[in-house]
C-alpha cells in the first residue's frame, strides 16, 4: 500500500506543489490514515492545511488504496528551522 500511495504522491501530486517551490513526505499510513508533511515554501504557509484537504486528500481518496483520511503533521521542523537560518544569514550580511 505504501509503494502505491508514494506512486500516486510522485505522478501526481509532488509536480504540482514543486511548481511553488515545495515538496511532500509522506510520514506513516496507519489505520487507514495518511499523515504527510509539507516540507520546502509550503512550511508554515497559510495555504498549507487547503492544499493537504482540496488537493492531496482528493487524489488519495480517488485512487482508493485505502486511505481514509489525510492528515497534515504540523509543527516547527527541521526545513522550516533551515530555512530561518538562512533568512537570518541574508540578513545579518
């Protein structure tokens, strides 16, 4: 199930948010809910929970490999802290 789901992940959804300098990782399926994070320009972006409801949740659910849910882990994570540094490096320069 996972080897599908990352299929579906790499045809169809990873181009698109890649075309806005992002990119998704799948974290775990467990009972039969997909928990993804959004990683690149789409960390902390307030279009982050949309893009995971109105995009990713409705090519998951077509394909049916049972998934129920799509759930997007939140929080400060290692992209979102490099891409800080980096900020602050610009800036202090």
């Amino acid at each position: 199930m996972l080897q599908r789901i990352e299929k579906i992940i790499s045809d169809k959804v990873r181009p698109s948010i890649r075309e806005h300098g992002g990119d998704i990782e799948i974290i775990s399926v467990q009972d039969e809910i997909l928990k993804i994070k959004l990683l690149g320009s789409c960390v902390g972006c307030y279009h982050a929970s949309s893009t995971t409801s109105d995009f990713v949740k409705k090519i998951i659910l077509l394909e049916d490999v049972g998934v129920k849910d799509v759930v997007l882990e939140t929080g400060v994570s290692d992209d979102l802290i490099e891409m800080a540094k980096k900020l602050l490096a610009k800036k202090n320069v």
